[in-house]
C-alpha cells in the first residue's frame, strides 16, 4: 500500500471544543479518573478564589450517584454580561475561550492578587469536557442561566430578574464518557482535596455532599497552624511553630517584579510524620522550588546547631534531610501574584524567586527558634542524630542482609541440611519446614523427592516479634530459611525501611508447608515460625503460601488395619467402629520416630493428607493475637492464660 504524501495540505488544526475533547491530557494530564478530578478541581478553585478575596466563606460541593457534580459559591457571581473592551459577552470568554478571564492583571492588585487559577483554562476546558453543563449566576438583581452540550452552547445567555439578596455562582455538570475513560470520581478524592483547601484558607466553609448523601465539613480557623497540631496531636517532640512574612523579587533580572507571601507550620513528632506543601491553595504534590527550599534550609540550620554544640562524634558524617523528614511535621502554605506551575495540573512549581526567598525565610526562622527555645532545640538536634545514626546502621545491615540472602541454594552455596527437590517447575513444588534433624530423617525417606523439599529448624527460633532486625538477621535458621524461599523480607520500619528486598515474583515454592510435632513444643515452634513470616514476609500469608501440616494424635491398630486420629472427636469415631474387636491404641510419637511410609501416608501424601491453610482473614485480629501471644504485652498474656489455660491443660505433659 503506497503511503500518503506529507505535504502542505497534511497539517491541520483543532477548533473549538475540540481542543479539549479530543486532547484532554493536555489541559487535565490525563484522560483518566485523575484527569476527570482535575477538571472538576478547575471549577472549585475558581469558587475559592472568590472566597478568598473576601466574597462568600462557604463552599458547597456536591456529588450524584450518575457522576455529576455541583460546586455552589456565594460570591459575587461570574460576570457574564457583555464586555465593550473584548467586544464579546463575558460567559463566552469564561466557558467558551481558552486563555480568558478575570485573573490576568493580578500582579498590578486588580483582581485576584493571590489566585489558584491563572490560565484562564479552567471553566472553557472543563464545559468542554462535560456531557452538559448548567451554569446559573446571582449577581446586580439578576439570575443569570446558560446550557452547555459537548462543548456547545444551547439557547444563549438567559436573563430574569432578581429580588433576592444571595449572590453567588452554582454551576452543575457531568463529565462525558466521550472524552475521559472514567467519570466515576471517588467520594474520597473531595474529601480530600476540600479538607486540604480547608487548610491553607483559613476562615473558609467547605461543605460535602458524597454520592450516598453523606455529608461532610471542613473547616480550619487558624489554617496550617490547626493541621499541624491536629496531625502531631499531644505526643509532639516539640511545640508548633508558625513563621510568615512576605517578599518582593524576580525570577530574572529582565523579569517583572512580584509579590511572595510565606509562612510555615511545623513541629517535631516521632509518632506521625508529614510535609505538605500549598501554593495559592494548590497541593503541590511533587512540591518544585518549597521542596528545594525546605530541604536547603533545614539541612543548613540543624548541621550548623550540631556542629555548633559538639554534638558529631570525631569524624561523623553530616546529617541528611531524611534524618529530618523522619521525625519532621512541617506545611507551608505561600502565595505569589506570578507563579510558573509545571504544568496545568500544578502538583510543582519552578520559581527561581520563591525558592530562593524560601530558602532564607525557613533558614532564618529556624535558626532563631533554635537560639530561643534551647530545651525544644536539644531534644530536636539528638533525635535527628538518633534518625541518622539509625539509618546509617540499617544501611549497613542492609548491605549485609542483601549479601547473606541473595545467595542461590547451589553446591557453592548450599543451605546446611536443605535437602531439595528435582522438579524446577514453581508450580508444583513444595517446602516442608520441619521440626528437628530426626523428622528430617524421616520425611526425607517418605517423600515425593520430584517435587517436596526440606529444610529442619534445629529447637525454637527466635521470637521474630520480640527481637530488633538486627538479631533476626543474626540467626542462622532464619537467614537458612530466608534463602531457600528465595523472595527475600519486607521490612516496613521507618529506620529500617531500605532493608527491604521482598519480590513475590522470586518465590521458589508453591507452597510452604509447616511441619511439627503434635505436641506443646511442637506447637510452640509453629507458632514461632508463623511468627517468622508474620514479621518479615506477611505477603507470603497473605496470598496463601504458607499451610500447617496436621500431625495424627493417635495410631489405632486392628488386626492388618492402621487407623489415624487427629483428634479426639475422630478417635472415639474409629473406637466406635471397631467395638467388639481387638485393637491397639497408642498417642502418635514424634515425627522422627514415624516409619516413611506412615509419613508419606499421613503428612505428605497430596491425596491423604490434611493441610490448613494460614490466611488472616482479620488483620487486625491477626495482629492482636500476635501482640498478646509473643510481643510485649505481658499483662495481657498473663490473663489470656489465666482464662483459657484450663483449656489445653490435657495437651501439657505432665508425666
């Protein structure tokens, strides 16, 4: 097939609503679930703008079930009547031109000094994204209604008298199928973003309305300042500050002056960690230039007091930021009459000035808190060393670990006593972890060597719940049992976070199978090594892999007939069946004392035998009885014994 030619008549041009709705990437960053919340956000910070200036302190935004929306202001009401020095009606130029608005003369103070929108985007591409759009405006005595379709005005500008004294805008709309993949905007996303707007604009109403009819409400009298003490609550390492002032600069010397306001609220806390940064009420979620500035900033002003007061040893390396981030609440909050977002979406911005003018306001702020409240100073400077001091130990067991657990289990490198099994297919093989070299004995002998392996835990492991990372990886049967599972640990503790190397993808086994003795110990290391994959490898519990292998209590024997019993209940069902007859009954020994055969028949036979599956079905549960059972909860051990003791008091030898 000839190709077409490329030639002047092959460019051409989108018109119209087009521009949106056939590119919304472009404007929303995606055509996406998250593209759709952005235009909706498009709409709302126009309503926040207003509010902002002093014109209306409550925000309504309500979901429908169907995905439409309604944000509702009580401003001053968009001014859509027609405008002699455009020559063309104002709600055409608001939902109907890209690059149009009211916001464009903010650095002069003329309107919108501080504002969210500054591209005059925001409304045109989000009506031209919509399936329909109803706008409806009080404002100067009179209500003022429009009707949009895909982009296109239906029936022009309506206009009727108003005698009422509300002023305001509502504007209702549903995002078109046609032009994002997904309009099912999540409950959650509102709640978030109002809560966060809430935030950086003090005084303000945010009110809620979910798809179900739930409603919510948010609201910050002292903005940043409540949030942070709301998120550190009363275990704070230190008190909240608060700093602000305001700057007047330029990006470059050719550039135009403008105007910066800052401030900032943090405090120091071990128990909930956060840095959010607002700019003209935006979350910057990648931050840009305040990210810069407060990673400069704290950086110099806490390295400085630790040199200062001798508090490196001899030849200590200097502090990171992570060393601070680890133990740092901190929002900022600045607003600028010129602001260069990365893109349209503003997650980021690139000020040259406000990174700067950030950089010295955090820097002097800090330095001088450090001098004036030398107790809070103290506790601040030897908890950023502790951080430091404990991530750089944990990049050295990491290191460590890594080295110790990516070994593989060949002749160069064998695990001591893993004994493997032939089939490579992941599919089908299967790990027993058995209690004891003498149950090795025999399970090896009574296995199926195509497809199970071994591996014997010599006596009880280590408590995985009780002990640091740095003992657990100190254990020669956890670290043997670590490498011949092959997916690596999931390390979820802040200091010790870059030790995790877990990938299920490298998972050897299909399942893997605890195997011990049907008896107080036995139990005991069972649960140990539950315990083992409860602490260093949940994933493996939770997608399933890891299965108990039941252990008969007792071996019946008539006449040529072997009967296994589980458990008492199934014992008196094989004595009733065998009444009148002669029979042997004895407790079952320990698994290194059973024949192959009864242990292929009872515990490793696929056909025969009993496997319980370990799936936490409650993690919260799960985590509670782990806490009661092996962690430091003592008190509450005591009592959980001294209620169920009694129960399993017939399992305890005695003898």
């Amino acid at each position: 097939m000839a190709k077409k030619t490329y030639g002047n008549e092959s460019l051409s041009m989108l018109k119209g609503a087009d521009r949106i709705r056939k590119r919304p990437g472009v404007i929303f960053g995606s055509d996406d679930i998250v593209g759709c919340c952005h235009s909706a956000f498009e709409i709302i910070s126009n309503s926040i703008d207003e509010a902002r200036e002093g014109y209306g302190k409550i925000i309504e935004v309500e979901l429908f079930r169907d995905h439409s929306i309604q944000v509702t202001d009580y401003g001053r009401g968009i001014p859509l009547e027609f405008n002699t020095r455009e020559n063309r009606y104002n709600w055409e130029l608001v939902f109907c031109e890209l690059y149009a608005g009211g916001k464009y003369a903010n650095s002069s103070g003329e309107n919108y000094e501080y504002s969210l929108g500054l591209n005059g985007l925001g409304s045109c591409a989000t009506q031209y994204s919509s399936e329909y759009m109803d706008v409806t405006v009080f404002r100067d005595g009179f209500k003022y209604s429009l009707h949009f379709e895909k982009g296109e005005n239906i029936g022009g500008l309506q206009k009727e008298s108003y005698t009422g004294r509300k002023t305001g805008s509502i504007i209702k709309w549903k995002p078109d199928l046609d032009v994002f993949t997904d309009i099912a905007m999540p409950d959650e996303y509102f709640e978030t973003t109002l809560k966060k707007q809430a935030v950086v604009n003090p005084g303000i109403t945010f009110k809620f309305t979910s798809s179900s009819g739930e409603k919510s409400e948010y609201y910050y009298e002292n903005g940043i300042v409540d949030y942070v003490k709301e998120i550190a609550q009363e275990k704070a390492l230190s008190s909240v500050q608060f700093f602000e002032s305001e700057r007047k600069g330029r990006d470059r010397s050719d550039k135009a002056e403008y105007k910066v306001k800052l401030s900032a609220a943090f405090c120091f806390n071990n128990e909930a960690t956060m840095i959010e940064y607002y700019h003209n009420s935006s979350f910057l979620e990648y931050g840009g230039a305040p990210d810069k500035a407060l990673r400069s900033a704290t950086v110099y002003a806490f390295d400085q007091y630790l040199k200062n007061n001798g508090k490196y040893t001899k030849n200590e390396s200097k502090i990171t930021f992570t060393d601070i981030s680890d133990s740092l609440c901190f929002v900022s909050s600045t607003f600028s009459t010129d602001t260069s977002y990365e893109n349209q979406t503003k997650k980021s911005i690139t000020n040259k000035f406000i990174q700067e003018a950030m950089t010295e306001f955090l820097r002097h702020n800090i330095e001088i808190y450090l001098i004036e409240n030398k107790a809070e100073a103290e506790v601040i400077a030897n908890q950023i060393l502790v951080n430091k001091r404990s991530r750089e130990s944990a990049e050295k067991a990491r290191v460590n670990v890594k080295k110790l657990l990516t070994g593989n289990t060949d002749a160069t490198n064998r695990v001591q006593k893993f004994v493997d099994c032939r089939s490579k297919d992941i599919n089908e093989r299967e790990i027993y972890i058995v209690e004891g070299d003498s149950a090795l004995g025999s399970c090896k002998l009574g296995r199926d060597s195509n497809f199970q392996a071994i591996i014997p835990v010599r006596g009880k492991i280590l408590n995985c719940l009780k002990a640091d990372y740095d003992k657990v990886f100190k254990s020669d049967i956890i670290l043997d049992i670590i490498k011949v599972l092959g997916c690596g640990v999931e390390v979820k503790s802040k200091a010790n976070k870059n030790m995790s190397t877990f990938d299920i993808n490298n998972l050897r086994w299909n399942k893997i199978i605890i195997c011990t003795d049907a008896d107080v110990d036995g139990y005991q290391i069972r649960t140990l090594i539950l315990t083992l994959f409860y602490r260093l490898m949940p994933t493996l519990i939770n997608e399933g892999y890891v299965y108990i292998a039941e252990s008969p209590l007792y071996e019946i024997t008539c006449k040529n007939d072997t009967f296994f019993a589980y458990n008492e209940a199934e014992r008196i069902q094989i004595l009733d069946k065998l009444e009148g007859k002669n029979y042997t009954i004895q407790r079952s020994k320990g698994l290194g004392e059973n024949q192959p055969d009864m242990m292929w028949q009872t515990t490793m036979n696929p056909e025969t035998r009993r496997l319980i599956r370990i799936l936490p079905e409650d993690v919260v549960k799960t985590q509670e009885k782990f806490e009661l059972l092996l962690g430091d909860n003592l008190a509450g051990r005591k009592e959980h014994i001294a209620q169920n003791g009694s129960k399993y008091i017939d399992l305890t030898d005695v003898s």
